[in-house]
C-alpha cells in the first residue's frame, strides 16, 4: 500500500485497440476519499474519455506512470480486464501480485481462460459483469449502464445510414411519412432505442420473447408486436433472455419476416450471457426488405443476429446496409465512463468500510461478482463454463478464511 493509512486504488490507462473509457472518472472522487481511500491514476488514464490529468489532480488523485500504479495499489480498477483484452492485457500479468484485487469486465462466460490464468496468480478478481440484477445492485449494474449508451448509438448510427428522414414533415413540397423502426429484443438497449427512435419522430414496433416486456414497450410509445408462441420458458435467471431451442427460432424468423420487410430500420439487441447471440434475421428475411434499409445488430460481436452481419463492418447486402458495431458505447467516451464508473465505485465502496477491505461472502452482490481468490475459480458458474466441478463446502471455507478482514 503506498501510504499505509489508507487502501490504494490504482486506475491504469486502458490498452484495448480503440477503447477510450476509463474505469474511473475525477467526479466519483470525492466519495471514495471520503471513505478514507487513495487513489493513483496513470498519467492520460482519462484523456480520450474527455479527462486530463489535472482535473483528476483537482479532485485529488495523484498521477503516476503505469508500473508505480500496480506496484502501489492495492485494488486496480479497469474497464477490460484480461478476458475482454487478450492480447495486450498479457503485458500486465507481470506487474500482477497475488495480493492485488481486480475489479473490471472479464466476459467470464464466454471467456472463462482468461479467469483461470489470473486465478493461477493467486488474484483476488470480481467482475462487474456478474452482478445480479436485484434492485440493491442497480447501481452497480454495468451491463445496464453500457447498454443504455448501445441503444442509443445503434439508433442514430441508423439515422445516419439511412436515406430517408425519421420524422414525419408536413412542408409546402409535401408530406414526408415518418420512417418506420423496428426493434428485435426488448431489453435496457432495446428500450433506449425505442425511446431514441421515437424522440427523432419514427413509427417504432418492438418484439421481446418474453411477453412481460409489452407495458414497457407501450408506456414508450411503440407497438409490440404480439406472435403466437409459448413464451413461458423465456425468461431466464437474473432477468435476462433465456437460450431458445432452434425450432422457437425459426417459427420466430417465420413470424417476424413480415414485419422485418416493411421496416426502414432494424435494430437487433439480442443476447444471452455466455452463448452465442440467437440469429433473428435471416438473409431471405433481409433480401425482402426495400433497398436502402438499414439493419443495425448490436450483437453482432457475439456472432451476430443478423446473418450476413460481421463484426466491425459495414455490409451492403442485396441493397441494405447492415452495420455490426463493436464496443459501442466506447464511441461515446465521456458518458459511457461517467455511468461506469459511477457502478464501480458504488461497488468499491460495497467492499470498502471506514477505509478498510471487508469481503462478506453473505453478500449476494459480493459472493456472484467474485470470480477467483486463492489459486481458485470460485464462482460456480464460471466453474461449470470451464467443466469444473463444483467447489466442496470445506474448500470455500479455506477461501473464506484466506479473505482478510482489512487490506
């Protein structure tokens, strides 16, 4: 601990190709201050977020170079931790020691490797992508964070796409119909596309598998579109999309074709944690809709609901535009770092009492975010991804008792 009054957090600069986020911005400063912390902060940690240095000095942090970050923290506070940064996030394992505490984005389900390898460091690591969807969490919920800037994003990425204006305009030379908008997926991206579709003046349609969604999608001021099939198994734990047999699928595809060929824009936020993103929007689907159209698939890093969707690019198929954005709320640095870290240092401060580390594994919040501690992988869930077995009673007792009460 660099001063030994006080636990350390160490912000690095994040080396992700095109990421400009940073974990913790200079106005969630104070608060952890207040709880008796120190921070250090790479010098130009926040610059392409839209914070210098100083500012974070103004705040009271220090500015150090990357190497006395890791050497004088306790706590590191990232957006990408090894898992969502495999190539370069390497160089840092050797800066790496056992009584660190990581807290970031690791994409454990999908990723669980990398989880193995920083467990193989005697890490202790939470990752801010597992916390539970429970109304004392909210705050600390990343995925919904970073998803409300997604939602937004993929709309005006369509707007500008597409040939036609969203609003409906009633001028000397005629009137122009409003553009039609139709969202696949009904989720926190998928209600702030609605909500962004409908405030540039587009007629929105909307359609979720999970029919409880219906009142939301209305009180935005969009139709849901209602499909004769039993949804009652959608729904899975924590509040997200449960995985679909592939027949629900294709009778879905069938019932959406209709739909997706009389839209201007589609938009697709279909995910499901851990698993490859269900396609919902088949190239015969795509070929029925004029040209001109613009399709935007915001899952197509996790291979896509959109078939001739590729990550990154942009696809021009049988005349519709077909975007695939990655890390899209990274486009939008200030305020995707804003709402990011306001849920980690929430969550730090979950962890942190009177300036003193306190791990409660009592905690629903603490014991689903910790990931691996003490040479282990402890959560059960990123256990089963990589096929290993449930951790004995005694074995998580050892780890419980390695867990000191203050860092």
């Amino acid at each position: 601990m660099s001063d030994k009054a006080k636990l350390t957090i160490g912000v690095p600069r994040e080396t992700f190709a095109g990421e400009k986020r940073v974990a913790l911005t200079p106005l969630v400063l104070p608060p952890l201050f207040k709880a008796g912390m120190h921070v250090l902060v790479e010098n130009d940690a926040g610059r392409a977020a839209g914070f210098s240095d100083e500012v974070y000095q103004e705040k009271g942090a220090t500015i150090v170079a990357r190497k006395q970050v890791f050497d004088e923290s306790d706590m590191i506070a990232q957006v990408r931790m090894l898992g969502t940064n495999p190539q370069e996030g390497r160089a840092d394992l050797d800066l790496l020691r056992p009584s660190h505490i990581l807290i970031g984005i690791s994409n454990p389900l999908a990723a669980p490797g990398a989880t193995k390898v920083l467990a193989g460091l005697r890490l202790t690591v939470f990752d801010m992508e597992m916390i539970p969807r429970i109304t004392r969490a909210q705050s600390m919920d990343v995925l919904s964070s970073q998803a409300n800037i997604a939602g937004y994003k993929s709309v005006v990425l369509a707007a500008e796409a597409l040939p036609k204006m969203f609003p409906m305009m009633t001028t000397a030379a005629g009137t122009i119909p409003p553009a039609r908008v139709f969202i696949l997926g009904v989720g926190v991206a998928g209600l702030q596309a609605i909500a962004t579709a409908r405030r540039l003046g587009a007629v929105v349609e909307a359609f979720d598998v999970r029919p409880e969604v219906k009142e939301q999608v209305q009180s935005l001021g969009a139709k849901f579109v209602e499909v004769e099939l039993d949804t009652s198994a959608a729904k899975g734990s924590g509040g997200y999309a449960k995985e679909q047999s592939e027949d629900f699928l294709r009778r879905q595809r069938e019932l959406m074709a209709k739909v997706v060929a009389a839209s201007d824009v589609v938009i697709t936020t279909a995910q499901v944690p851990g698993k490859k993103a269900p396609v919902l929007v088949t190239e015969a689907m795509v070929q029925g809709m004029a040209p001109g159209s613009v399709i935007v698939d915001l899952a197509a890093q996790q291979g896509g609901n959109v078939e001739p969707s590729r990550p990154g690019e942009v696809v021009h198929y049988h005349g519709v535009t077909i975007i695939g954005p990655t890390n899209v709320p990274s486009t939008v640095p200030f305020h995707a770092s804003q709402m990011y870290a306001k849920n980690i240092s929430a969550f730090i401060l979950l962890l942190v009492k009177k300036g003193k580390l306190e791990i409660d594994f009592e905690d629903q919040i603490v014991r689903e975010t910790l990931i691996a501690r003490g040479g282990e992988v402890v959560n059960a869930r990123v256990r089963d991804a990589l096929g290993l077995p449930p951790l004995a009673e005694e074995e998580l007792a050892k780890l419980k008792e390695q867990v000191p009460a203050e860092v």
